[in-house]
C-alpha cells in the first residue's frame, strides 16, 4: 500500500503512534491499582454497589491480567491497521475522533443497556467493546474498499483471508457463553457506523475530485 503524498513525514508517524499509545498506556496504569479502587470503577449492577461514574470507568479495568493482554493484542494490531488506512487515505483526524469517542461512547451504551433495558446483574469490565469497534472496521474496509481495487484473483484470496479472521474474531468475542456480549455487540455496532461515516466521506471526496 503506497501513500498518496511521497514518503511521510516521520514527526507525523510518531504522533500517529504516540496518540495510540495513550489508551492502552491508561489501560497498563489502571492494572496496577489497588483493588479496593478496581471495585469502585468495574460497573457493578449489583443494587447496593452501583455508582454512576462507572457508568464509563469500566472500559479501564480488567478481570486479570491475560483479560488486560488479551484486548491489548488485538487493539494493537487492528489499531496499527487502523493507523496505516487512515494515512493512506488522509483521513488521520476523522479516524481519530471517531474512535476516541468510541472509547467514551462505547462503555456507557454498553452500561446503559445492561442497566435500564436488559436488567443486567453482575460485574462488567473490559476494554474489548472498544477493541470490537477496530476489529470490524477493518474487516470491514477490506470487504468494501480495499478488496474492490483488486484484481479478480487477489480479491479471492483477500475475501478469503479477511472471511476466516472474520469468523475467527466473531467466535473469539462470542464463545464463552457466561460472558456477556453486550459490550461486544455494542462495539461492533459502533465500529460498523465509524466505518460508513468513513466511506461516505471517502466517496465525496472521490467524486469531488472526479467532477474537477
């Protein structure tokens, strides 16, 4: 994949990967808290430990440690991914904001709906509602744009590739049956609109510069 003007600057990628690095820095903080202040900030819905803050604060705490690793891999490397589209396609601040407010958004419709729809009970937590929003952007961008400007031979090899990390990401959010999955399904959902706020603007772009 070639950038569309020359080489980048290497000031500009450093500032793509230090803005990147905030969240799952945050992330590697919050673990080491005292676990007395990790029981304030999960969302517990259970009636006589539930305060409003956590509302949010839940999407910085983990169960354990591989549950902490286990979202940093996968934020990682569709997020770099992620990095590398919007680059490509001049579109740095429009990616940025759309997921850093997913990363406010996500956690508190999450929260909301195992709260006053679903009457949820329990503890939740997890950075993975925001990691679901990278995961489906990405597959997504490769079913829709980048798989298009492919040759008839490449594009099944890449619908292939991208239909098995689909499937195996998909079973990876939803095979514990115990888990909850709103915030899964909340986070793709989240994904999928940033992704179609994404492609209309790509698109007027394109066919303003068609029409010039």
């Amino acid at each position: 994949m070639k950038f569309k003007n020359n080489k980048p600057k290497l000031n500009s990628i450093f500032s793509d990967l230090l803005i990147y690095s905030i969240f799952p820095l945050i992330l590697l903080i919050f673990n080491f808290v005292p676990e007395p202040i990790k029981k304030l900030l999960r969302l517990n819905l259970n009636s006589h430990s539930f305060r409003l803050w956590q509302f949010f604060t839940n999407v910085f705490i983990h169960i354990d440690s591989f549950h902490l690793i286990n979202n940093l891999i996968i934020y990682f490397i569709f997020g770099l991914l992620i990095i590398i589209i919007a680059r490509y396609h001049n579109k740095r601040k429009l990616i940025c904001f759309s997921f850093l407010i997913s990363i406010f958004l996500n956690p508190v419709v999450m929260s909301f709906l195992n709260k006053y729809l679903l009457l949820g009970e329990g503890i939740f937590c997890g950075s993975s509602t925001v990691t679901s929003s990278l995961f489906i952007f990405v597959i997504f961008y490769s079913y829709f744009v980048w798989s298009k400007k492919l040759k008839p031979t490449k594009y099944a090899i890449i619908f292939l590739i991208t239909t098995l990390i689909f499937i195996g990401g998909i079973f990876s959010l939803f095979n514990n049956i115990d888990q909850d999955w709103t915030g899964h399904i909340v986070g793709l959902v989240i994904g999928a609109l940033i992704f179609g706020i994404f492609k209309k603007q790509n698109d007027i772009n394109k066919n303003t510069l068609e029409l010039i």
